[in-house]
C-alpha cells in the first residue's frame, strides 16, 4: 500500500499572517529611515545656501578687484585706500563723466549696493594702498554659524556673520 502525505493542517493555521508586533517593528524602522532621509536632505540644502553665499561673496570680491583695475588713476591717488561698508551718494558717472575720485565713490556705492542686495546683510571693506596691497573684505549675516564668530572677520563683528577675505595687487 503507497504511504500518503497528510500535510499537518494545526501547523498551517498557527502561522496564518503577521503579528501586530512584526508590524510595529516594520513601522518603526521605516520611520526611522525616513527620518534619517530628511535630516539628509535639510542638511544638504543648508550647505548649498552656504556654498551659494560663498561663491557670491568671490565674485563681489573680484567685482571691486575689476573695478580697482579700470581706474588706476583713482587707486594712485588713494580713492580706494579705506571703502568703508556704508553706501556713499555719489555721481551717475554712467549719465556723466567723472573724475578718478568721483568713479571711485560710484564704484563704492554700485559694490555695496550690490553686496546688501545679494547677500544677507550684505557689506564689503577695502584697506590697503598700492604699495602693500589691498585686502578686500565681503561681510554676510550666515545663520547656520548659530552665534558663533568668524576668526577671518575684523574685530566688534557681531556673530553670525561670515567673512571673505581676498588680498589683491593692481
């Protein structure tokens, strides 16, 4: 006689579907995923204001280097010797021509007028002379600093604000 196989059926029924704890577990590791997915994604959008900052703060930098260079009679006379971070009224020297001097103080105010306008707080610094150099400096409030100060940045600047610095020889 042939030996048949009773599948046993107690066996089948005790394993019928998940049990709510496999489903607690399932939805507790899920939610730690996706959270870990958005602290990813807040912290990549945080360094990309960053980056963005810092790219316009080099190109304002270079802005007043360029600047600098097309009025070689202004720099010889001293005019962009101390550009304070304040946005000077000058002459339209775009309207109307101007001498080395006045160029230089419509120079200082398109550059800081551009530097609040792109930047958080915008402002920028020239010290220097022909013969040292020049040190100009791009100034922006960066909250992501979270109070804390910038070593690059000149003293009694308040917190949260990041610095740029780029050394320049016309």
């Amino acid at each position: 006689m042939p030996i048949i196989y009773r599948p046993n059926f107690r066996i089948l029924r005790n394993q019928n579907g998940f049990s709510m704890v496999e489903i607690l577990i399932t939805v507790l590791v899920l939610s730690l995923g996706l959270l870990g997915m958005a602290a990813l994604i807040t912290t990549g959008m945080q360094s990309n204001a960053v980056a963005q900052y810092r790219s316009i703060a080099t190109q304002q930098t270079l802005d007043m280097a360029d600047r600098m260079r097309a009025n070689l009679v202004g720099v010889r006379a001293g005019s962009y010797d101390a550009i304070t971070a304040n946005i000077p009224t000058s002459n339209d020297c775009v309207a109307s021509e101007c001498s080395a001097a006045q160029m230089a103080a419509y120079d200082h105010a398109q550059w800081n007028t551009a530097n609040s306008r792109a930047l958080p707080s915008g402002a920028g610094t020239v010290v220097g002379d022909l013969t040292a150099g020049f040190v100009i400096t791009l100034m922006w409030t960066e909250k992501e600093m979270v109070g804390a100060t910038d070593p690059l940045c000149p003293g009694g600047t308040p917190a949260d604000t990041r610095c740029f610095l780029t050394r320049f020889s016309p």
